[in-house]
C-alpha cells in the first residue's frame, strides 16, 4: 500500500504518511492549527475541540477535531474559515472563564481571538484536557490517574480516590498540566479574575500569524506540540 | 421440549401448541409489567387465582400473565378473550365478583368497565376504547398474546417463522434487500436506514462481527423500548438472529439498563429458552448459521445509548464516546464491524420477513415507514404507549388517543427528550414522522411526548433539560461538560429574574457552538430544547427578561401571589393550609397574603375552592 497520502490544508498541498492526524500533518508543515488536550506519542481523544477544522467532502463541510482525524487521499481541510474562527473562540472563551489562572489558558484564549470574556469567571483547578491521565497510562503505564464520575461531578483522581501508592511519582502530571504554569503576576485574587494577554507582542502576534506557526512563546507554557518535540 | 433439528420441527410444536390451547374455552388475560406491577398488578394475580382454584375453574380457563398493553393509566387491567371485555382499574376485592360472574356466568360487571371522560358512557370492548381504536398497534397487539416467561406462547403466535423462512430459503443478501425495500429506519432517533446499516457492515472486511440491541433507554419519560423487551423479548431476539445472518455476526448482545430489572430478567430467561431449543447456539435449524446472545448490563447512564459510549460499556470500559471518524458498523465492538439497533428497530424485522416489505412500506409517509410507539404522557387524560402508522398528525395523538385534558389549552409538546425540541400548538397539524419533525426543529428520538399546557413554562422546560444534560454528559469534551453548564447558568438567571437580552443572544451563541462542536450525538443535540424553545415561545423568554415575569406562573422569584377580592369569601382554607402562616383575615371577610412571608409553594392555590388566589 502507498506510504503516503496527499491533501490539502488551507489551499495549501501537503503529503502525509498514512495514518497520522489532520493535526500532525499541519504542524509538520507549521500550520499553526491551536491545540491543548493534543500530546505527541499520545492517544487523542478530542476533549478541548481547539483544534477543530472542516472538512470538505462533495461540497459540504463538517466540522470535526484535526487531532482525531486521520488523513486520506485527497482530503480538503480548512483550518481558518469565518466559522471555525467564531467557533474556536466561543470554546477558547469557555475555557478562560473556566479557568483563569493558568497562564497557558489565557495565552491560547488570546491566540484563538478571545477579547472579552462574557461569563463570570470560576475557579477551577483542572479544565479535564486529560493530558495527565493519558501520560499515565499511556506513557508510564502507571494508572494511577483516571477518571472519575461523569457530567459536572467528573474530575481527575486515583484510583478510588485513594490509592496514591500507585503512583510512580514520575511528574508528568504535572509537568504536561496547563494549570501549572501561573499567570506573570501570580495567581489572581478572587473576584479580580480578567483576561490577560494584554502584552502587545503575544496580540500582535496573534492576530497576523493566524495560522501559521512561528513557533511562539505561547505554547511554552503548556508543552505545545512544537514545544515538545 | 427438545431442540428443534429443522425447521419442520419448529412447524410441529406449533402446530401442538395451537392444539393444546384449543382447549381452554376463555382466557384471562392479566397485564404484569413494570408499570403494571406499580399499580399492583400482582395482588390481583393472586387474588384471581386464588378464585379460580377456589371455584375449580383451573381446566376451563386459562390465566394468562402477559407484559402492558400500554393503557398504563386504567392499570390494574383485565382482558376476557373471546369476547374483548376489558375491566379497568381492578381492585384484589373484585376478584371473588369477577369470577363468579364473569368468568361463572359470562356475565358483564359494569362498575369495572372504561368509562369515556368525555361522553360518561361505559365500554366494554377494549377494542372500542378511543384510546386504543384511534392507534394501529402492528407491535403491542402481541403484548396480549404471550406470556413474555413463555417461549411457547411466541411460537404458537407464528414466532420464529421468520427466522426459519430466512435459514431456509433467503441469502444475507436477500434479507438485506427486503429490509431496505421495506424503508425500515432505526427507531433509536438517528433514524439511520437499517438496510444500509446491515449492508456496510456485511462489507466490512473481517470474520468477526456482532450485533447489539440498544436498551439503554435514557431519556426521561420513554418507556417504549423497556415496555417491549418485558412483554416479548423473544420478538427482539428473533429480530437480532435474523440480522445476524444478514451481517455475518456471530454473537449478539443485549446492551439493557440495570434499573430494569424485569426487562433483565425477562430477556435472560427468553436467551435461556431459545438456546434450550436450539434456536440460538451452534447450528441453528439445521443450518450452517451459528449465533449466541448475551446480556450486557448498563449502569443507567443517559450518554451509555449513544453508541461508541455503548460499545465502550459493552467492553467493560468506561462508558464514554469516542470520534466518529471511523463508524461503528467499520470498526464497532472490540474494533469489529458492529450493528447497533434500538430495541423496537429489531421487533419490527421478523414482521417484515414475514409479511413482505410492501406490507410494512405500505404504512407511513415517503420517508417514514411502518409504524412508531411513543410514550404519551403529560397533561392529557389518556397516558400510555401508543402505536400509530408513521404520518398521524400530532393532534391526532394528542387529542383523539390523549384526550387533551380538561379545561386548560394545550400549549405545547416536547418529543425527542433531552436531544429533542418543544413543538407549540400551532405546529400540531405535522405528520409524525423523522423528516417533519427534524425541519420543525425537534426530533423523532425514540419516542417520549410529553404534552404540556398553559400552566407549563417553556423556559423552565429549557431549563429542566439542561440540568439533566448537565448530569448525564459524559464530561470529556469542553463544549458540552463547560457549554451546558453555561447555558443552565444563563437561563436560571433569566428564571431567577436577573437575565437581559444580551444573556439570550449569548445563549444563541453557545447553542450553535455546542451543536457544531461537541463530541458526539448527546453534545450535538444538547442545545435543542433551548433552541426550539426560543423559537417558537421567544416571547415567554422575553417576558421573563424585559418585564420579569413568568406567563405561566412556575418561576418562582417572578411570581406573586395574592387573593382576588372578588372571588375570596372568607372561608379561611387557605388561612389554614398556609405552613408559613403568610396568609391573614377575619372569618367572611377577604383575606390577603404577606408577601414578606409567602414562600410560593403554591398550596393555597391548590387548597382555595373559588379560584380566588391569583398568580401573576
Ligand atoms: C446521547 C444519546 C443517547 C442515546 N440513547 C439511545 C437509547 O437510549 N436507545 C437507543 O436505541 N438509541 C439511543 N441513541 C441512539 C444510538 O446512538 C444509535 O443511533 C441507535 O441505537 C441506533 O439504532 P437504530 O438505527 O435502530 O435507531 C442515543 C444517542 C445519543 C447521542
Ligand atoms: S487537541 Fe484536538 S481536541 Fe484537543
């Protein structure tokens, strides 16, 4: 079978090896398309939707997660339209107002088109992107994290809630955690929570390289795939 | 029994079976389902029982223990056949009665007939009750025929005569064709063409294959599928064998939630009979087609129907979906090409085996065929399941077999559950069928209705469906986990009198961004009821937003209650029932209500027998 598969990104045509994402393949050629749940050498399992595009066939377009979508013959993907820009900002919003504290968070928020955040803000700790889970079980075959519940009681724990001894104490949790990374001026006071990202050159940025990678210090914070490769 | 060899011997025992019944000259004919059981079904089998060995009666007549007819309302019911007497609302007292008269002397007991609620006139024959003459009942007719425990009963009814027709004399092919010729589509909501389903996953490459039967039945207030499986399992087996042998399978699961137990139990027992018979395992009839079926127990999670979620469960996973990217009947079970069908997809196979495709295309609209149950509920007179040809309208189904209750107007219904969408009055003359009511902005899903009228607020429905798709997502994707949290939080602020027009147009937003990005089916459906509602009742959005009022009267911090001078006598009810001691006034004078103090729990107004309390 051949080796390779044609496609185009963008308008832009690009050979894959068969068998790796829509997402993958992009980065490969630095299309930037945004990112967070997506490790390399990890499983994808789509949680963040970030990383949405359509895709073309006979005429209609579907919207689908780049990172789950695995490349074929002829495949026309577009990662920049009207719609998946408005798209990925309302999640990107999502996720901010979630989750405020987390430097990689307000980055990629201001990276998707974010200016103003239309919910009161909360506080969580964890956004459930799953990327400590996956390197788990993936990488370490530990299973020490998981899963637990579902709905709005779902979070991240051992194994019933208890059995830490599990652990390898490896720190990929939390070195892959997006929540790790804190804002440049610490964590912000209850009721204060905004969205940052004012610094001139992350916006300036943002706003005239969409879509292209220019390996930006944005992704640093969170192991972005061009980061960690 | 011994285990049918060939179809001849299938033929044989059908023919005894049909025999030995002769014998009996009356049949008894007691419902004893779950909803039956609830209204105490099983103190009127035993006290009926008890009166027939009594009375030395047990070689006349025959007790027939069978699943609900779906009358659900009139249960405890009793069915005499011949003679098509149906008793309503049976009490353990009237047994003695019954038996003496109507069972002794043939004689009709009219204190225990249907009475019409809106002519007052008592029927006798079940058959001419509204509620059932207005529904074309092609799958719940059998309801009353077989003892679900009994594999005999679905023999002797022609059972299993599909199954032989098709291992005699039909390729998969051939079954493939029929099914798609008849337009046969899922009855889980999608309303995938099931024949096209079969044919991808018979082309599938691989040896390994399987077919599953989803019982998962989580939305709110369906019980059809539940209803099915408890009353004739042995139809959805059959049904599952049949699409086997079309798709190359050679196992089978029956994916059915715990929380119901006697579909579980009844289910169990049918695969135990059937294998005892040789009607499942390795050579069925005689022929080269082996297949087996096992019973997958599901936790009672609403996201477990869906189905890479479903499959995950089935495989002992957690039960959340996964990208569709690649369809299940491709890569499904264990990564094996998989047939997923809804209970009531399944029933309706052997049928058309039997009776031909044009038999079943003969009912229904161009895109729709054959008929559909739904589970009729909400403010109607007659609840029930209800089974009508594809087509009916939904005034039909509301007013003609629901007798839309008294007085107060029906405003709207909502069908589809949680992945669904309210229909408002003026939208009742559409057909039921997939294409309708998807255009109409709701959606066919498996065939709740819920029917609801001027004392309903439709953003408190909205709200309703929120709060359960906020529980029952699965969490693993941002859209549907953090975007329905959001959407619950904007409109209980407009419920709670703190929403502006802003917040809707936000609600908007998310809608569509949740409906195009979620992960799977119950994120892409999950704005629905907020969509259609905002459609079709925007203004009632809008009351409660511009002018901070409930139409309805459910709201609470946007009702006030207070007593109508004109109407109060001073009767002092409702000075009485009053648990916050919020109401004042002298005996014959008019009374009134401290806002500070009430509560709005809404029991004066239940209490006050001159409709003075007022809610505005
Ligand atoms: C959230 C969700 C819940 C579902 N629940 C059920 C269910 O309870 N029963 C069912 O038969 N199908 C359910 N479905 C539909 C199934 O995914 C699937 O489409 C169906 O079982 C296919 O069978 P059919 O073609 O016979 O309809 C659900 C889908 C979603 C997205
Ligand atoms: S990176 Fe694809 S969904 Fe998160």
């Amino acid at each position: 079978m051949q080796q390779q598969v044609t496609l185009t990104i963008d308008g832009s045509t690009i050979r894959a090896a068969r068998g790796t994402s829509v997402l993958e393949a992009a980065l490969g050629y630095g299309i930037c398309i945004p990112h967070l749940c997506h490790v390399p050498g990890l499983k994808d399992t789509g949680a963040c939707r970030l990383c949405i595009v359509e895709n073309v066939q006979n005429g209609r377009s579907r919207v689908t997660t780049s990172c789950t979508l695995t490349v074929q013959e002829g495949m026309v993907i577009r990662t920049n339209t009207e719609n998946i820009k408005r798209l990925r900002r309302n999640i990107a919003e999502l996720i901010v107002a979630e989750a405020p504290n987390s430097r990689a968070v307000q980055d990629m928020a201001v990276r998707c088109g974010v200016r103003e955040v239309r919910y009161p803000f909360r506080r969580e700790n964890c956004i459930q992107c799953g990327r400590c889970v996956r390197y788990c079980t993936e990488m370490w075959r530990a299973n020490a994290l998981g899963f637990i519940g579902r709905g709005k009681d779902r979070k991240v724990d051992f194994a019933f809630g208890n059995r830490r001894d599990i652990c390898k104490k490896c720190q990929s949790c939390v070195i892959y955690c997006p929540m790790s990374v804190t804002p440049c001026g610490g964590p912000m006071k209850p009721g204060e929570e905004k969205l940052c990202g004012k610094c001139e050159s992350v916006e300036l940025m943002a706003e005239n390289a969409y879509g292209a990678c220019v390996h930006c210090e944005l992704g640093k914070g969170f192991q972005c795939s061009r980061h960690a490769m | 029994m011994a285990r049918l060899e060939k179809p001849e011997d299938l033929e044989n025992l059908r023919d005894s079976l049909r025999e030995e019944n002769r014998g009996f000259r009356l049949r008894i004919i007691i419902p004893n389902g779950t909803c039956c059981r609830a209204s105490g079904s099983q103190a009127v089998i035993d006290a009926v029982k008890a009166e027939i060995s009594k009375q030395g009666l047990e070689k006349e007549v025959f007790l027939h223990i069978t699943g609900c007819h779906g009358f659900c309302q009139q249960e405890p019911n009793i069915l005499f056949e011949p003679g098509n007497i149906a008793y309503c609302r049976v009490k353990p007292g009237d047994a003695k009665e019954i038996v003496e008269k109507t069972v002794g002397n043939g004689e009709v007991i009219e204190r225990l007939l249907y009475v019409d609620p809106l002519t007052g006139e008592r029927i006798r024959r079940e058959g001419d009750i509204p509620f059932y003459k207005a529904q074309d009942r092609q799958l719940l007719t059998n309801n009353k025929l077989v003892d679900p425990l009994a594999i005999e009963d679905y023999i002797a009814i022609g059972g299993y005569g599909a199954l032989a027709k098709v291992l005699e004399g039909m390729g998969p092919e051939e079954v493939i064709r029929e099914i798609k010729a008849s337009g046969l589509r899922g009855r889980g909501g999608a309303g995938f063409p099931t024949g096209r389903k079969w044919e991808e996953a018979r082309e599938a490459p691989g040896d390994e294959k399987y077919v599953i039967c989803n019982a998962d039945e989580g939305d709110p207030g369906a019980y059809m599928d539940r209803c099915l499986l408890e009353s004739n399992p042995h139809a959805i087996l059959e049904g599952m064998m049949i699409g086997a042998w079309a798709a190359g399978a050679g196992m089978g699961y029956v994916y059915v939630r715990h929380e119901y137990p006697l579909a579980v139990q009844h289910t169990r027992n049918a695969v135990m009979q059937a294998r005892a018979l040789g009607l499942l395992g390795e050579n069925i009839l005689g022929s080269n087609f082996s297949f087996d079926i096992e019973i997958a127990r599901g936790g009672g999670a609403f996201v477990c129907g869906e189905s890479t979620a479903l499959m995950a469960s089935v495989e002992g996973k957690v039960g959340e979906p996964r990208p569709k990217d690649i369809h299940t009947v491709k890569e499904g079970l264990w990564n094996k090409p998989t047939v997923l069908n809804n209970v009531e997809t399944w029933a309706n196979v052997p049928s058309i085996i039997l009776n031909g495709s044009d038999w079943f295309a003969s009912k229904g609209t161009r895109g729709s065929k054959g008929t559909k149950i739904f589970a009729l509920t909400g403010k109607i007179r007659n609840t029930g399941l209800v089974e009508v040809a594809m087509g009916t309208t939904i005034h039909d189904i509301v007013h003609n077999i629901g007798g839309a209750s008294d007085g107060r107007a029906v405003k709207a219904i909502q069908t589809g559950g949680p992945s669904g969408g309210c229909l408002p009055a003026s939208q009742f003359g559409l057909p039921v069928d997939f294409d309708s009511l998807y255009d109409a902005g709701s959606m066919m899903g498996s065939g709740g209705m819920v029917v609801m009228d001027e004392k309903t607020c439709m953003v408190d429905v909205a709200k309703y469906f929120l709060k359960f798709l906020q529980d029952e997502s699965c969490g693993k994707c941002i859209p549907c986990r953090v975007g329905v949290s959001r959407m619950l939080e904007i409109v209980t602020d407009i419920t709670e009198g703190r929403g502006t027009r802003a917040q809707i147009d936000l609600l908007k937003e998310l809608a569509e961004t949740i409906g195009q990005t979620a992960l799977c089916g119950l994120g892409k459906t999950a704005p629905n009821p907020v969509l259609s509602t905002l459609r079709y009742f925007g203004d009632e959005y809008l009351a409660h937003v511009d002018e901070k009022r409930c139409p309805a009267g459910v709201c609470r911090p946007l009702i006030r209650y207070a007593i109508d001078p004109e109407k109060c006598n001073g009767c002092g009810v409702c000075v009485r029932s009053c648990p916050h001691e919020a109401i004042s006034g002298q005996k014959k004078e008019v009374h009134a209500i401290d806002p500070e103090e009430c509560r709005k729990c809404g029991i004066c107004a239940a209490e006050c027998k001159f409709d003075a309390i007022m809610v505005n």
